[in-house]
C-alpha cells in the first residue's frame, strides 16, 4: 500500500502534463482558517484596551456566536462580536478589572468562508495586569433527576466560598456545556473555588430566580497540572487511519467537576384560570396546592351543600360537581370566591374574586342538541316497527357507562381500575364478583373492590389473580349509581392470566450506598418506568418482567414519599440522588436473573445508557481532507493509463 502511494505522489507530478482532456476542477481547499496577529496580541499583559482583532489568512465566518463565543469573566453588557471578511473583532462594553486575564473562548465556531473547514477550539486571552493565569478546569453538568446531559447550561466558578455568593455576585469565570454537558472553565488563576450551574434567565450571572435551573455543592478545589500523555490520530481518510502517535501535553485538573441540577418546586400560589367546559361542573386551577380549599359563596344561586368537591393529590386543580340539576341548567354562576395566594414577597395572604362562571355550552344549545337525539331514537324505533323488528315505545336516559380498564389477557400483577364519569352516590361492591376456572369448573373467588387514594371517581378491585388460570369478572346491573341519578348497567368480562412460563425475573443485589430508603425503577427503552419497587435488606426484585430489553434506575428516597424529589438552596438541601445501571438488561422468559449492583462503582456522568440518553453528543466538526482521496483516484488513472494492473479498493 504504501508503495502504491509513493508511486502516485510521483506520478502527480506528472499529470498535469500528461494527461490531456476536460479538467476536474483543481485541488480543494481543505486547510482551516490561521490566525495570522491580533491587536492585542494573543496572551499580552497590561491591557487596557477593550477593542480586540484578530486577522486571519483567508476569509472567515463565526457561526451562532451568541451560544459558542464565552468571554471569562462575564459581561453584564454584552460584547459587541463581529467577523468581517478576515477579520473578527471584539468590542467589549463592560469596564475592564485590574490584574484580571480575559478569555475569549470561541469553541468550533470559527470556520472559513468558502469550503466551511473548521477551525478548531480556539481561545484568545489578554490580561490587565502582569500575568496570564493560565489553569483551566472541567467537567460535566447532568440533570439531577435522570443524569441526562445538559446542554447550553453555564457553569461559574466563585472564589467567594460563602453559600450567598452565588446569589448576590456575578461569577467570576464562566463557561457553557457543549451537547455532552461537557464543560471546560479557562484562565483561572491559582486559588480555592466552588462550581455552580445556571440556567440565567436575567443575564445577571447569579441565582435570583426560583425559575432557574441551578446546579451547587460545598466541594471546594484549586486547579493545577500535570504533563501528560495522550494517543492521537492520525487519518489518511475519512475511512482509513495512519497512525496512532503518543502526544505530550498539560493536563489541567480537576477535570471531573460533577454538577447535577435542578429546577425549584415553585411555590409561588395563583389562580391560574375558572373553566366551565362540562356544564355539570365548574374546575379551579392554581399554580400551588393548599391544604385549606377555596371558601364559595352563591351570589345568584345557593352554595350550600351544592357541590361535590373533587381534588387532585396535589390540590392544586379542584372541580366543583354540582349536585342540583337546576344549576347545571343555569348558564351563569355569580360567585365570592375567597382562597389563599402569594403577594409580592412569597406569603401567602387571602384574597376574594367574584367570579361568573359560564357553561361552554349555553342550556337551550343542550336542548337543542338533546330534541335533535330523541328525534333521531325516534325516526329508528320506527323504522324497526314497520320492518316488524323489537322497538321500544318509551325514551331511556342513557346509563352511567364506567370506563372499565379490564384486558382480556393480562399480567398476574395488572391491577384492575374502573373510572366513574360522575362521583357517585352508591357503591354496590358486593355486586362485584369474580369467578376462576379450576378443572373446567367455575368457582367464586375472592375479590375487593376500593376506591384509589386522592382519586375521587376512580376505584381498583384487588385480587389474587393467579398465573394460567382463566377468571371471569361479572358486576351486576345498577351497582353504580352517580350524584344525578343514573345507573350502571350490568358488566361481564372474561380474563386470562398469563402463566409464569412467558416471564422472566431480576434480582438485584444493591451495594455502594448505606442508606436502604432506596426506590428501584425497572424502565423501558425510552426511559419511562415499567416497574418500581422499594430496597428491603439491599435486595430488590421484580417479577413478571415481559422478554423484552430493559434498564434500571434508583433514587435515594430520603422523606419515604416514593417519588423523586428536587432540592432547595435556601435550604442548603440537594435533589434525592439518582443512578443507574450502567447496562442494558435483557429478560428472557423462564429466566431467573442475578445482577449486583454497586450504584457508585462509576462517576454518574458515566452511568447513564447511551441508548436511552436523550441528549446525544454532536458529531465533532473535522477536516475533510478531500484532497488525499483525490490524489488516490488521480494516481490511480495515471498508472492505469501506463497499463499497471492496480487494484483501485486498495
């Protein structure tokens, strides 16, 4: 091969004379721009200009500057950046510090004008005093509740180690995560710091809104260096590679720096909007629960005992069912309504609205539409008496028609729910019953129907619901009855628990923390949970898990709620932590299977599954080096004309 090579370098060089015919248009260009002076010069001392150019040796182009370009320290007004022709020039607006280095750190987004080669990462320092600080240090900023990359996030450094800073100071260095949440802070000067992620809605390069994403912790570092060695590529092509080739250089520490952010709950409370798209109920929605509901009173009707209040677990959506058919037919509803809501400062005080509350649907529209159906029962039950057909002769308000969540084929740990579309004011459960078949014999069995927590229309029947065995699920006729009167019909269905043979099991051995309120989620390929179950005695299992490929998560549940919860900086208090496992989990049916998990064996930035990793790294940007494949394919035709036997795949 490589005499090939050295056979079409010296035949190139005569080509261009030997060969005759249409040309092909010329060699590319394929080398990236080269800064050529900048004024200041790059890494000067004692500046006091905040003009900065930098000239080129071809025309350039600066790509989505306002993202890439980061001047350190931060600008509160920002600079002025411009490229024209060969030339990027820096305006910076903010008043230069004493004895501070400046970096302008422009990342990939240099680029030649014609061909789009890529620069490279590129930096241009100065300083205002007698030295160049020049350490640098990085890591990686992931979302705290599921160890996703966070793109675009700034991170800051504070050698103010006092928890207010981050609040009342702008940061002293910055940086922005590039797509891996890869983040890189330049031009530090010797010293102890804290790292600090934000999301910085104002522009003031400090924490001053509950809103922003922020990530801290109390870990202090000083950078430094060490010399270092790295392997390189090196690429004939865009398919072949050279060489490898060791490469000396500084390695700047740390270069591990984890933040993990998150977002406030914001507990700021509001009336979001009144609706009263269902004319049978009118609905409150709030931006924060409360425990104290909002206080009625009828100003053209009589509030007393005129709803059934329906509420979320979180209390901050609440309906209002109205009991009185007349008021459903009302179209508008006068009311005080007293509830609680947040001044200016964050308490909470009272406040009363008068609210009209007016049906979607106006009373002679429902009417109408009501006529037009008894009308169109009609026209049918005549068209069944003249065909000599059963009919009925008397109109029928419709049933209450619950929405049962009852599968044919089901899981041996499905849990089965019915939703009411009314509250109801009876409940028959004894007229729910179910039957397994044993022995082509069919058997009452037991059963219990109850209604879900925090869920007023909603209800669940428990039952020992047993693998390969065929049940059916029967509720009698007007078991249900709702607030307006009306009855369920009768419901019948048959059901097949699936046997154990077409699941498999995991267990998991949990290891590398000492705290056991700890929540396992079993979860499918686009990271949304399939299972859950709570660490006992550092073990946790899951059974019935379909052939399927799956991953896994914990969090550590510190207030026993269940659920992951965010942090608090005025409290001093971090996100619950998160892991996960780092593999892909296959389960096959009839397998039991046995993993140990070590939840910190691996920083968390390296835990999370490429595949279920949204975020995905971007492509970096490379040389095209057309220009070698072009030698290749001339050197090729010139020695194929000479009647050399060349094998053009080589």
């Amino acid at each position: 091969m490589k005499k090939l090579l050295y056979i079409c370098c010296i035949a190139l060089a005569m080509i261009g004379c030997a060969r005759m015919g249409q040309p092909d248009g010329g060699w590319y260009d394929d080398d990236p721009p080269k800064v050529l002076s900048a004024t200041p010069a790059d890494q000067a001392t004692n500046v006091n200009s905040k003009k900065i150019t930098i000239l080129f040796d071809e025309y350039i182009k600066l790509t989505d500057a306002t993202n890439k370009v980061i001047v350190s320290p931060p600008q509160l007004e920002v600079p002025d950046i411009k490229a024209t022709g060969k030339k990027i020039v820096v305006e910076l607006q903010d008043s230069l510090m004493a004895n501070t280095t400046y970096t302008i750190d422009f990342s990939d987004a240099i680029s030649d004008n014609n061909e789009n080669n890529p620069m490279g990462s590129y930096t241009y320092s100065f300083s205002t005093g007698e030295r160049i600080d020049t350490f640098e240090v990085s890591g990686y900023v992931l979302d705290a509740s599921n160890l996703e990359p966070i793109k675009g996030i700034m991170v800051g450094l504070y050698n103010d180690l006092a928890d207010s800073a981050f609040q009342t100071k702008p940061m002293l260095r910055v940086s922005r995560t590039d797509s891996r949440g890869h983040f890189v802070v330049k031009g530090v000067a010797p010293g102890t710091y804290r790292a600090y992620a934000l999301q910085d809605a104002d522009g003031d390069f400090r924490f001053t809104q509950k809103s922003e994403m922020i990530a801290f912790n109390h870990q202090t570092f000083e950078p430094g260096s060490k010399p270092d060695v790295r392997t390189d590529t090196i690429w004939r092509d865009s398919l072949h590679i050279d060489a490898l080739v060791q490469v000396p250089y500084t390695h700047f520490l740390p270069d591990d720096i984890t933040l993990l952010a998150f977002t406030h709950v914001l507990t700021d409370r509001f009336l979001i909007k009144t609706e009263r798209v269902d004319a049978k109920k009118f609905s409150m929605y709030f931006s924060y629960g409360h425990p104290d509901l909002p206080v009625i009173k009828g100003l053209n009707f009589d509030s007393n005992d005129a709803f059934v209040v329906e509420t979320n677990e979180q209390q901050d959506t609440i309906h209002y069912w109205l009991r009185d058919t007349t008021l459903i037919n009302q179209d508008t509803l006068r009311m005080e309504i007293n509830y609680q809501i947040s001044d200016s400062t964050g308490m909470l005080v009272n406040q009363t609205d008068t609210i009209e509350s007016l049906a979607k649907t106006p009373y002679a529209k429902r009417l109408k539409e009501k006529a037009k159906e008894i009308d169109q029962w009609m026209k049918e039950q005549e068209k069944k008496k003249k065909r000599d057909m059963p009919y009925d002769s008397v109109w029928h308000e419709k049933p209450l028609e619950p929405k049962y969540d009852v599968p044919s084929s089901m899981d041996p740990d499905k849990i089965i729910k019915i939703e009411m579309p009314a509250p109801l004011q009876r409940c028959d459960t004894a007229a729910v019953h179910l039957y397994s078949m044993i022995d082509s014999v069919w058997y009452e069995s037991d059963c219990r129907m109850e209604p879900i927590p925090n869920k007023l229309r909603s209800y669940q029947i428990l039952a020992d619901w047993r693998p390969g065995i065929e049940y059916s699920l029967e509720i009698d006729s007007a078991a249900f009855e709702d607030i307006y009167g009306k009855v369920s019909n009768a419901f019948k269905q048959g059901i097949k628990v699936k046997g154990e043979d077409e699941y498999g099991t995991l267990k998991l051995n949990i290891s590398g923390v000492e705290d056991s309120a700890m929540v396992v989620q079993l979860l499918n390929g686009s990271d949304k949970v399939v299972k859950q179950a709570c660490v006992k005695n550092h073990t946790v299992e899951f059974k019935y898990l379909k052939p399927e490929k799956y991953y896994v998560n914990a969090f550590i549940d510190s207030n026993g709620n269940g659920v992951w919860d965010t942090g608090n900086y005025a409290e001093d208090r971090q996100a619950e932590a998160v892991y996960y496992y780092p593999k892909e989990i296959e389960a096959k049916a009839k397998w039991d299977l046995k993993l140990n998990w070590n939840v910190t064996a691996l920083p968390v930035y390296k835990q999370k599954p490429e595949k279920i990793t949204k975020q995905k790294p971007e492509a970096a940007k490379k040389l095209k080096n057309r220009n070698v494949e072009r030698a290749r394919k001339l050197g090729i035709e010139y020695l194929k004309d000479k009647g050399i036997n060349v094998d053009s795949k080589q």
